[in-house]
C-alpha cells in the first residue's frame, strides 16, 4: 500500500538515548501514543508514564503491553492536557525526563466544525505542557504534528501550526531542554484512517468511495511513524521540526484498488 520499502531508523542510537529514563507518553491510549509505548517499553526505560484522559485507551494500550490492565499502577495517569493546573502538578510531583506530545484532535473535518475545540486542546493544551516540562526540567519534548501544518488551510493545521510555532518558542526560552516537532502524513491503520473506512466498506460488500480518482495523500505505517518520533528526540536540534522523506504520494484511488483485490471480491469504486 505504501509504495515503497518501509524507512528504517537507527535503533542502536534510539536505545542509548531512552534507556533507563523516565519518560511520558500523552495521548497514550491513541493509535500512535499507544505503539509509541509498545516500541519504548523494549528500550527498557526507567519508567514509562502513559497519560491519557480516555480511560479505555489506556486500558487496552496497558493489556497490549502487559497482558493483564489493572490500571492500579504508576503507569497510568488519566489527566487532560487542557487542565493546567493537573498537568503542572503531575509533572513537577513524577519528574519525567522526555516528553512524546502525542495527545490531540485530529478529525478535520469534526474540526472544521468546532475549530475551538482544536485550539483547547491542540494549542492550548500543548502551550500546558511546554510550561510544565520547563517548570519540571524536562529535557526533550517531542511535539508530534502533522504535515497539515505545512501552509495550513484548516482549523486542524493552524492549530498544528501553532503548536510547532510554540514548541520552537520554547525552544529559544529555556536553553537547558530541547524542544522538537515531527510532521508525518497519513498513518496506515491509525484510528480513523481511509484504510478502517475501505476495509469496512470492502467487508459489507461495497461499494468502496473515493473523493476523486487523482486525490493523493503521503502514507506511513504507525511503527514506521514512531520510530520517526524516537529518532526525532534523539538526533533532533532544539527548535527544529522535523519531515519523515515520505517518498511519492499515492493516489487514494490506487490504495483502493489494492485492498479490493486483496479481499478477492468484485466491488466497485464510486467517486
């Protein structure tokens, strides 16, 4: 689907650099957050704090992990990014070391809709824990953002785009840290994507919808994606943002025609 070989990143340089911290994770319960756990619990870090405010997300990223989610430990941390005051809290009493700012809106068109909502939690809720990090003495925070940032024309890429902006900001404030931001394209199989909706749409016997038959978008896979955001905390200047080379786009159309024959079904494309 892709249309390329996946990117591999530098592991050995990823390891050296997480292990034994502490490290946060928000957003954890998301498609991307929650693979983000996964990848940095193997780096055996000195602890692993995974905040969310869906309290089922955290649950099956801990029964992902671990088998069993109890929910009773350290581990977990139900907060919102937007409660100032509970983020600077959590942050100055557990200390963390590095920060992956996975925790956002991301529905566009939802957005477009209630642009209010991005600012809470996508500006808003970031400018929260940039403040807290330089109040705690974080020492990398990884802001995660989306190539929508890049000349935004929604209410999603603003907000994006104003977080960078801020992230960079903080960059210049406190010299001790580092401060980076990672754009990447669509994820293949992330909560919501165009691949969930076609494999519906495949299974209940089409047919399969595309907005128009040129429409392209960049495709990453999640894993693929979450090394781009460790290699980002590690090889990162502070104040940079960072692109994942994402090679040729890839007509939606085509990603279409490739899972309905996989599926070997007859079904039709309607644009």
């Amino acid at each position: 689907l892709l249309g390329r070989k996946p990117a591999n990143l530098n592991q050995t340089q990823i390891a050296e650099y997480l292990r034994g911290k502490r490290i946060m994770v928000t957003g954890a319960g998301g498609s991307i957050g929650s693979e983000l756990c996964r990848q940095i619990i193997r780096f055996r870090p000195a602890e692993l704090m995974m905040l969310d405010r869906d309290e089922s997300g955290l649950h099956s990223v801990q029964l992902s992990m671990h088998d069993q989610a109890m929910l009773d430990g350290d581990d977990t941390i139900l907060a919102s990014i937007r409660d100032r005051e509970s983020i600077v809290d959590t942050f100055v009493q557990r200390k963390p070391q590095i920060v992956f700012h996975a925790a956002a809106l991301k529905h566009m068109p939802l957005l477009e809709q209630y642009p209010m909502e991005a600012i809470k939690t996508n500006v808003l809720g970031t400018l929260n824990l940039l403040d807290a990090a330089e109040a705690s003495g974080v020492e990398t925070f990884v802001n995660i953002s989306t190539d929508k940032a890049a000349n935004p024309c929604s209410a999603l890429g603003a907000s994006k785009r104003i977080a960078e902006r801020l992230t960079a900001a903080k960059a210049l404030e406190d010299e001790k840290a580092k401060y980076v931001s990672v754009r990447f394209g669509n994820v293949l199989g992330s909560r919501g994507s165009v691949l969930t909706v076609f494999e519906k749409q495949i299974k209940d016997g089409g047919p399969v919808t595309v907005t128009a038959p040129e429409v392209n978008r960049f495709f990453m896979t999640i894993p693929e994606a979450c090394q781009l955001v460790l290699q980002a905390a590690v090889v990162g200047a502070t104040g940079e943002t960072m692109v994942l080379d994402m090679g040729e786009p890839v007509r939606i159309a085509d990603v279409a025609k490739t899972l309905i024959e996989q599926s070997g079904k007859e079904i039709e494309i309607v644009y």
